[in-house]
C-alpha cells in the first residue's frame, strides 16, 4: 500500500474519497486502485479462500483485491468473525491480461458483454415462465434463480455496467450487486460492488464513483492498435457471461466465508 493525495470525485451523488491506493501489476502494467473512504483491504488468508474458490470451481483466478467496511476488518481481526453487508471486489479479465487494450477495442469488447447480458435475461425470463413465475414478484423469482440480472445500468466510453439480485444458497439476506468493467490505462479490470438488496443504488452509485476514480488516477489506454481490436472483437461472449456466473457465485460465497474463516 503507497501513500496517495487525496483524490475526491463527486459522481453520481456519491462523493468518492481515496487517501491512498493500492497498486496491482497486471500483464506487466502497474494499475493504481483508489481505496474508498472508510473501506479497507482484508487480509491474505481471505483473498486467497477466495482464489482456492476459484481454482475448485475450475475458473482462472482473477481477483486480485477484496475491501470491506474499516469497522469490519477490524472486528475480523479481533476473533470477532461477522460477515460484511457491503463488500467491494477488484479482479480482471484474465483472457486479456497481457493485451493493451485501446479504447476502440473496449467498445468492441462493450458490445460482448451487452450481449452477453442480454441474453442471460432472456435466458432467466424464459426459465421463469416456464416455472410460471411472476416476474414482478421477487420472492418468486428468487426460489426459481438465485441470481436475478437486471441488465445493463451504465455505459460510457471506458466503462459498462450491469447489477444483479442475489439469494446466497445458506438463505441469508438478499444481495445487490453491481459489475462495472473498465478500460484502466489499456488492463480491462472488474469492478464489484456488493450490498443487501435495499442498496442496489448504493452499488450503483459507489461503482461509478469508484470507476471513476480508478480512471483519474491511471495513465489513458494506449493508442489504437489493429491487432488489439481484432482480439477485442474475437473475445467470446459466452466467456463474458461465465466469467459473470462464476464472479457472482464466488461473492455469494464470500459472505458466509468472511463470517468463518478467522
């Protein structure tokens, strides 16, 4: 951890403020990552509960940093193990991780996850009228997908997001979680912020604020390249969508995890 100036956005009606920030290699490309205001990294041995996770599923790993509430790592690091209501997770797509991908080549990438998205929705839509489920109600809609997306949320040019509704499966409190990827000096990164349900806003609002800040205070990505976009618009979208999947799941695991491991 480095010291950093203090670095405040206001966006979305959130007022973002880092007072250092973390610094992660990826592909050979050090990436500065803006800490918000009274979150704090939790320890090693839970990020890489969270790796192992990861690996025993048979995903890359590809979370790199996880924050919680100051107040809550400090009671994880007094034997007093709770779980975190709001949880932040920074990864990156790691079939792009040695490409420096231009912002001609995100927009190319943007247009997979859209897709991606998109269709996971009408795969949920359709599964639910099937069920004979009203889609309106969540409580019906919870029993039949314990993941519930709600589609895209945000877009601009270095940025896509999306936000889902979750059951995690021990059948505690419902969870909003908002997905924001973004273009970082040319490292495609993965922004997740994670709540209870009543705070979807807050995800949505913290993850723009905390995109933004991530932008600022990182180099712009490189110039465009034609083979960058060329691996940009190869990118598959069913690799997008499962990496969404396996994200989500690994978050709905976290909290139950952050309650036992220390």
């Amino acid at each position: 951890m480095k010291t950093h100036p203090l670095l405040a956005t206001l966006f979305c009606g959130v007022m973002f403020t880092a007072l250092h920030a973390e610094t992660f290699s990826i592909g050979g490309m050090k990436i500065e990552v803006p800490v918000p205001q009274e979150f704090a990294r939790v320890t090693r041995q839970i990020e890489e509960a969270f790796t192992r996770e990861q690996i025993a599923s048979g995903q890359t790993p590809s979370i790199l940093a996880i924050f919680i509430p100051e107040a809550n790592l400090q009671e994880i690091l007094l034997d007093n193990p709770i779980g975190s209501e709001r949880q932040l997770t920074f990864s990156f797509l790691p079939d792009l991780v040695d490409a420096a991908v231009s912002a001609q080549a995100f927009n190319t990438y943007k247009h997979s996850e859209i897709k991606a998205v998109k269709d996971w929705q009408r795969r949920v839509q359709l599964q639910l009228r099937q069920a004979g489920a009203d889609i309106n109600v969540l409580d019906a809609v919870l029993k039949i997908t314990p993941i519930f997306p709600l589609g895209i949320c945000g877009e601009t040019a270095l940025t896509i997001s999306s936000s889902f509704l979750t059951q995690p499966p021990d059948r505690s409190p419902r969870r909003a979680t908002t997905v924001i990827t973004v273009d970082v000096a040319g490292k495609v990164v993965m922004l997740v912020c994670a709540a209870l349900a009543e705070d979807l806003e807050w995800t949505r609002e913290i993850a723009d604020a905390w995109a933004e800040a991530s932008l600022a205070a990182n180099p712009a990505p490189p110039p465009d390249t034609p083979a960058d976009i060329a691996r940009a618009r190869a990118y598959n979208v069913g690799k997008t969508a499962g990496l969404f999947c396996s994200g989500l799941v690994t978050l709905i695991l976290g909290l139950p995890l952050l309650a036992v491991l220390l």
